[in-house]
C-alpha cells in the first residue's frame, strides 16, 4: 500500500517504512496525493490541519 508513496512516520518506524519500499520524507506532515501521514501524535494538530486543507481543495 505505500510502495513507492512519500511518507512520514516516527523516528523509531523510518527502517520499516524503507523495507515496505516507501519513500521516507524528513518533515512534520507529508501529502502524497490521497496519503496523508504525520511525524507523530504531536502533530496532530498539523495533521488535521492538512486534511481539512485537502478537504477543501476537491
């Protein structure tokens, strides 16, 4: 499912996500067309944010 998708994840998760064949992308939040992901919980704010943005954009 993100073979080849930018991503974001925790710092303790960015060796599984290049095994899964993602691209790791080092910023707070990351938008790959419909895939939304956040750094961490922390965020959650700017999470929100980001699919509220997208959201209005369609």
């Amino acid at each position: 499912m993100i073979k080849d998708r930018k991503i974001v994840a925790h710092n303790n998760l960015i060796g599984d996500v290049k095994n899964y064949g993602a691209i790791y992308v080092d910023d707070d939040i990351v938008v790959d067309d419909d895939l939304i992901t956040a750094r961490t919980g922390g965020h959650c704010s700017l999470f929100a944010k980001e699919i509220i943005n997208q959201i209005n954009k369609n």
